[in-house]
C-alpha cells in the first residue's frame, strides 16, 4: 500500500522555489523538475525503505535520501506509520545537512 506524502512547509517551499528556477531558466523546465520530483515521491511511496539512509543523524529516525533524476536533487524523507514526511528538496552540493533541524 502506497502511505501519501507530506511535506514540510520548508519542504514544500523549496519545492516549489527550485521549480520557479528552472522554469525563470527554460521555459518548460520547471514543469520538468516538478515531474521528475513527482517521479521520485511515487518511487518513494512504493518503496520506501530503498532509499540511502542518512549518516549523522539519529539512527532510530531513519532519515533517507533519494535522487531526482536529470536535477541536482534529492528528496530528504522520514517513514512514519501513515505518511511519508517530506523534510527537504535538498541541492546536492548546497548546505549539506542544513535541513536537520526540521527531525
């Protein structure tokens, strides 16, 4: 069963500040990163537990990574018995863990 997503208002707002980037770039591109955002939360929802865990924090949490793909993006995630919690639309070479305070 496929748990929904919900995302952190910081989440959310990354999201959809990286989305009005790309489209401010290419018209059409920011349409692109939202669906392969998409694609990366349905992966998500089928199979939560493949994404990479998260070293540095507290392993009771099991925090994971997955990438977007074509974008330099991961979706940062928490499983929880209902839900997935979106925690971060993270760059992957922009403030590595910077999203920590939100666990």
């Amino acid at each position: 069963m496929k748990k929904p997503a919900r995302f952190e208002d910081e989440a959310d707002a990354e999201y959809r500040a990286a989305g009005r980037w790309y489209e401010g770039r290419v018209v059409g591109l920011g349409i692109e990163f939202f669906d392969a955002v998409d694609a990366a939360l349905d992966q998500i929802a089928r199979l939560p537990k493949a994404g990479a865990l998260i070293r540095r924090v507290p392993v009771d949490l099991q925090v994971r990574r997955a990438p977007v793909k074509r974008f330099p993006y991961h979706v940062v995630y928490l499983e929880t018995s209902s839900t997935i919690r979106v925690l971060a639309i993270a760059h992957d070479r922009r403030r590595p863990g910077y999203w920590t305070s939100r666990l």
